[in-house]
C-alpha cells in the first residue's frame, strides 16, 4: 500500500500538467482572430470617415453643360460647357465637322472659338473668318448650354429661398428662352430666338441673318421691325417687312418653330 502513493500522486500530478496544457492550446487559437478583427476593423472606419468629406468638396460648386447639337452645312456642332461658382472655366466642342477642308477650318476655328466663350462669359463672340458655318453653330449650341444653366440656376433658386425670394424664383423659372428652328432662304438662313414668360413674348432676337452685300442692309433694316412686331403680336402672325419679303418669311417661319417648343 505504502509503494502505491507515490505512483498515484505521479499520475494525478501528470494528469493535471496535461490538462492545463491542453486548455490554454484551446484557449489561443479563440483570442487571436478575434483580436485581429478587431484591430483591422478600427482603421478601416477611420479611413472612411475621412475619405468621404474631401470627396463631396471636390465636387461641389462645378457644372458641366452640353449644348444642343447644331447641325450645319458641314456637318454637326456641340458645345460642352465646365462653369465653377457662376463663370465659365473651361469650353470645348464635343462635335465639329470633319473630313477634307473641315479639318482645317475645325483646327482653325474651335480654339478660337473656345478662348472667346471663356473671355467673354456669353455666346456674343465673333465668327472666325473662314470659317462662318462652324462658328454659327458653334454660338447656336453654346447658347442652348447657357440657356440650360439659366434654367437650372432659376429652378435651384426658386426652391432654396424664403416664402418671398421663392415667388420671385418661380416667375424667374416661369420665363424660357427658346431658339426656333434655321430657316432656310435664297439669301442665307435665318434663325429666332424669343423670351417668353407668363404666356408673353418679352424679347425677340435673329440669331442668324442673310448677310454681305445688299443683305446686309435688308437685315439691317427689316429684322428690328420683325422683332417689335413680334413683341407686339405675341405670335408669329405679323406682317411682312417691304424689301426684304425672303427675310420676314424666314423670320415667321423660325419664329412660329420657337413658339411651338415654347409652348404656343
């Protein structure tokens, strides 16, 4: 009995030893992952909280417009407009015509072109000479871009503002600015652009006009009275401008076409 203690106290001993080791191999393997979760998903959320406000001032205050697609003689114009904080920064022609002479006439005209809009901040620039058509459709479809931004500006304040500054909006975005169709005469093309609001003609404009030689006088002389009279009628039934009878016909033509998209 005696010779049987010790050996009892080895195996228990023995027992314990193993079973201690065997609890902390089970223990380790539990606590490691869970700890390197942990601290990779710390970075992460700090990352992110980070990388999203420089994102949105990025981006804030920057707009990018395209213009209508003019088509002309040559082929198509489009006008791409970036404008930052009210002021055009940067034109581009997205379309201009192309193959034979239009490569030149392109290269020639579209830079010009594209200094001019940024200098000038409007669509009242100068054609490049040699190239006429490119740059009326060039002026066509960088208007129509404008007009967009116009647009846009009025609806964005109209729903921003105070009860007061809201009405003032909402006639603002109640006024549209609409460019009639080109209207083709023996002379050359003619083209209207008319403001309306409330259901009123409150400008008129040409656009576009015969021109050089006796054209330019018949311009001259007929297309600001076709413009009062558009005013004045509030439709395209006014009458005919003696001398230059092509001219008002094409007048009414683009003025009617105008309307139309206006609305009536």
């Amino acid at each position: 009995m005696r010779k049987t203690h010790p050996i009892r106290r080895v195996v228990l001993a023995t027992a314990a030893t193993v079973s201690g080791v065997v609890l902390l191999l089970s223990l380790k393997p539990s606590s490691d992952p869970a700890a390197a979760s942990a601290a990779g998903a710390a970075p992460s959320a700090a990352a992110a909280g980070q990388e999203s406000p420089q994102g949105g001032t990025g981006a804030a205050g920057t707009t990018t417009v395209d213009g209508a697609a003019t088509q002309t003689q040559y082929g198509v114009v489009q006008v791409r407009l970036t404008v930052a904080n009210g002021k055009i920064t940067q034109a581009q022609a997205i379309q201009a015509p192309k193959g034979g002479t239009s490569d030149q006439k392109t290269a020639l005209s579209v830079p010009q072109l594209n200094k001019e809009t940024v200098a000038a901040q409007s669509a009242n620039i100068d054609s490049v000479s040699g190239a006429t058509y490119t740059s009326t459709g060039y002026k066509q479809s960088l208007q129509s871009a404008l007009d967009k931004l116009k647009q846009a500006s009025a609806s964005s304040s109209g729903t921003s503002g105070s009860s007061g500054s809201s009405s003032s909006g909402s006639a603002q975005a109640q006024a549209k600015t609409v460019t009639g169709q080109v209207a083709q005469t023996p002379y050359g093309p003619v083209q209207v652009r008319v403001t309306v609001s409330g259901g009123k003609i409150t400008k008129a404009e040409a656009v576009q006009a015969p021109k050089g030689g006796t054209s330019d006088q018949k311009t001259a002389l007929s297309v600001p009275k076709l413009n009062q009279e558009a005013v004045a009628a509030g439709s395209a039934n006014i009458d005919s401008v003696s001398g230059a009878t092509y001219t008002s016909t094409g007048y009414k033509q683009s003025l009617q076409s105008a309307l139309d998209q206006a609305g009536g």
